[in-house]
C-alpha cells in the first residue's frame, strides 16, 4: 500500500467533518485523517485512483474562525473499509493549496486530532 511510501503521517480526526466537492456542494464523505499533504476520506463513493477534484471542508461548527477551505486533491488508492462494509478509505493527495489553507489543517490537526498518527 501507499502509506509506507507517505512522507509525513497522517493524524486521525476524532471530530465530524464534512468533505464536499467544491462548487456543486455535493457530500463526498468524512474526513478521517489529515496532513498538510494528503487526507483520507471515507465514502459510499467509490473513487478511481488518479481522479482529480476540487474538495470543500466544512468548518462551520468548528471553532477554528473560518467556516471553510477549498483544495484540490489526486486519488492515489481506495479500498473497503473494512469495519463499514458500504464505505471505502480513499486516501488523496493535496495537490493544489493556499499558504492560509495549509495553516487550517494545521488548526485541525491541534484542535481534532486524536493523537493516533498513521
């Protein structure tokens, strides 16, 4: 798998946080785990590794002073959760970020990570 191959880890989220695509708003699943480099999603969509797309990450009942943030992202690897048989891990690839972005997720990883790095 890929993560042997990730250069940071990645912290669990132990907070619900909405992961959409941008502009249509349509819910694309829930943040699982972040870095300032690549998250994971977990979905009842089952995305293709190499698809490209624009994400929107809902902050509005965070308490981190901005309701959102917008990023793009590459699929680099999907595969069944295997606790949520409906559900898929689908890690990607941050490919497209703002300085004031980068330090959101840095906001996050502090505020709603559980400690647990994979």
């Amino acid at each position: 798998m890929d993560s042997e191959r990730r250069a940071r880890k990645r912290i669990k989220i132990s907070y619900y946080l909405p992961v959409n695509k941008a502009g249509s708003l349509e819910k694309l699943g829930i943040l699982s785990e972040i870095n300032t480099k690549g998250l994971q999603v977990d979905t009842q969509t089952l995305l293709s590794k190499g698809e490209t797309y624009r994400l929107h990450l809902d902050l509005m009942n965070s308490n981190l002073g901005v309701s959102s943030i917008n990023f793009s992202v590459i699929v680099r690897w999907s595969r069944p959760d295997p606790i949520e048989p409906n559900y898929y891990n689908i890690g990607m690839e941050i490919i497209e970020i703002s300085a004031a972005e980068i330090n959101v997720i840095e906001k996050i990883m502090a505020s709603y990570g559980s400690g647990v790095f994979t």
